[in-house]
C-alpha cells in the first residue's frame, strides 16, 4: 500500500467505517447509504453558495468544492462523501478549451477527431492538480471517520465528450471512431484513462477512502464493443490507484448487459443503475465482488409509502450480495425534496 501514513485509511478513521467494511466484502455495524450527484443539485445551500460561480470554476475552488462535498453528509448523516467534480474537469486541468453550458452540458472548443489532434493533447501536470488535492484535505478534516469517494469519469465517457464537443443521446462519433480509426481510438483513450487515473490517484493520495470511476455513456455500447475498446482502457485508468490498495468502484447508467466485463476491469464493487433488478445484477456480478444500488431516483417524488417499499425491496435483495452499499441507480434529480432524501437515510440506517 502505497499512501502515507497518515492517510485516513491507514491511520484508523475510515478503515472500519460502514462503507469501506461493506466494498471489502465484510460485516458492517450497519447498512451503508450514500447518494450519486448528492453533492449540490438539490441542496438550498448549494445553490446559494454557487450562486453567480460557473460550474467548473467551482470544482476548482479548493473551499467551495470542499465545502459542496460536505453539505450532503451534515444534512442527510449519509455514510460517504463523494468529492464534488465534473468529468470534464481533467480537460481543464489540462488546458483543453472546456465549459459547462447551462441547459447543455460540457461543451469543447475544438472537437478531438484526428490523429493529430491527439498527438498534441497536453498532459494533465502534477502542478496543475494542486486545487483537487487542497479541496481533498480541506474535507478530510472535516469528515473526519466518514470516508470520502474519490470521483473520475471512466475514459470512454471523457472520449466520448471530446469526439462529440458536446452531449450527444447516441454516441455515433466516438462508435464509429473505435472501428474506422483505432490507432486515433487507441491514442485518444490512452490518453483520456491516464487524465482520469491521475485525476483519481491525486484525490486517493490526498486522502479519499474509496474511489469511483463514472461510466456515464457506456451503456451505448454493445458487449463486444465494450470488451475491446473501452474495457482495457478502465483498467488502465484504474490500474493508476490500485497499488493503494483503496477499494475501487466502478458504476455506468444503462450497463445491464456489461455488468460481468465492468467487474473484470479489476474492482471491488460494481455500480447497478434502475434499469435492472437488483438480484440479476447481483448473479451476473457474482458472489466475490460488492454491489451498489440501485433505487430508483423517479421514486424519491413518489408518495412515501411507494418509495419506502421500494428501497425495503431494494436494500433487501442487496443482501444477498457479497456487500452491498446502498445508493440511488443513477444521481439524485435536481427537483429532489433534501428532507426526503434524509428520510430515506434515516429508513436505510434501520433496517
């Protein structure tokens, strides 16, 4: 294990928290809950203290971004923070022309398409991560036994949005790129799994407890599509934190059918989003690996009674799991009411 000796990890704050106990595959005090995107959205107080602060300017300010990180786990007593970030944010750290259009999502300045282009994408530098590992202590201190999630987006989701400049429903550039030209393919994930993994490994080193790799847009692919292309780049990506010996995570939206092959990249716990009831994600993660997941964010606006049997359903089936944290099946909805989803908590600490 490479992290220093103070790390929260090693220095006896977080290694026996529920969470952590959980993704190893242990016995916790008590069932672990935390949420996808409950960092901001939401939360009064996040968009008061974002108020006039463009998005990735404030993932990039070390105190707001510490202190967005902190408001879920003070208000909900959820049992992990999940560091706030964007997936595009290694494009800035790196001095790609990058912003967050409100209404659109993250849009580029220059689409990446050529095998030029790649060569002259510029490295992501230890200098430039310095904001991401100020906001990492400044929340550790605070947490103090709760653990924090270390957030990356996964290289195909981070290629996905270079080749296309922008969101897309279908992903048809970076799909036809993969086939058409896989040595610019090849090039551009190296590229993008060594941005996310440095990106990861500066928040683990700085002292986050777990890590999580976000696959947003791998559910376009097919199963072989995905072993090929995208599969080795992940484990490359992951492959920059795991001689920490933190336990690592790896989550995508609409991914049933990748379940098996998102497991094989090398973690200890899979993501699982609604799409999929949660005993047959389970069978096809198997009985060695921890599972996350998988209630359904449509319901946190259902009548309580709806919603309550359905995350009793949910956190249920989990059980059978090898471990299993409790999480929503994708990120918590902007409309959210905050004291429903303390509510949820509070129902999921006493089962």
């Amino acid at each position: 294990m490479t992290l220093p000796k103070n790390h929260p990890l090693l220095d006896g704050r977080t290694a026996d928290s529920a969470l952590i106990q959980s993704l190893r595959g242990g016995t916790p005090s008590h069932q672990p809950v935390w949420f996808m995107r409950q960092a901001g959205r939401s939360l009064p107080e996040y968009l008061k203290l974002r108020e006039g602060v463009s998005m990735l300017d404030s993932c990039l300010d070390p105190a707001m971004a510490s202190e967005i990180t902190l408001q879920p786990v003070r208000r909900h007593k959820v049992d992990a923070g999940i560091f706030f970030s964007d997936i595009v944010i290694p494009l800035r750290l790196a001095g790609i022309g990058v912003d967050i259009v409100p209404g659109v999502g993250p849009v580029l300045d220059t689409p990446i398409r050529t095998a030029e282009q790649v060569a002259a994408l510029p490295e992501v530098t230890e200098q430039s991560l310095a904001p991401i590992r100020e906001a990492v202590a400044l929340t550790i201190e605070q947490l103090g036994s709760t653990p924090l999630i270390g957030f990356a987006g996964a290289p195909f989701t981070v290629a996905a949005y270079m080749v296309e400049g922008r969101p897309s429903r279908d992903h048809l550039g970076p799909r036809t790129l993969m086939h058409a030209q896989p040595e610019v393919w090849d090039g551009l994930m190296r590229w993008a799994a060594k941005a996310s993994g440095v990106f990861l490994r500066a928040q683990v080193e700085a002292g986050a407890s777990a890590a999580q790799l976000f696959d947003s847009w791998a559910g376009s692919l097919s199963l072989p599509d995905y072993e090929k292309y995208v599969a080795p780049y992940s484990k490359l990506a992951l492959d920059m934190v795991r001689d920490t010996g933190v336990p690592l995570v790896h989550f995508g939206t609409g991914t049933g059918e990748l379940l098996g092959a998102m497991r094989d990249v090398g973690v200890d716990a899979v993501g699982v989003d609604y799409r999929i009831p949660l005993p047959t994600a389970i069978e096809r993660i198997g009985p060695k690996h921890a599972v996350q997941g998988n209630i359904d964010p449509a319901l946190l606006t259902a009548p309580w009674e709806v919603l309550e049997a359905h995350v009793r359903e949910v956190v249920a089936a989990g059980q059978q799991a090898h471990g299993y944290v409790a999480n929503l099946g994708h990120g918590v909805p902007p409309s959210t009411d905050p004291t429903v989803l303390t509510r949820v908590v509070e129902l999921i600490h006493s089962l």
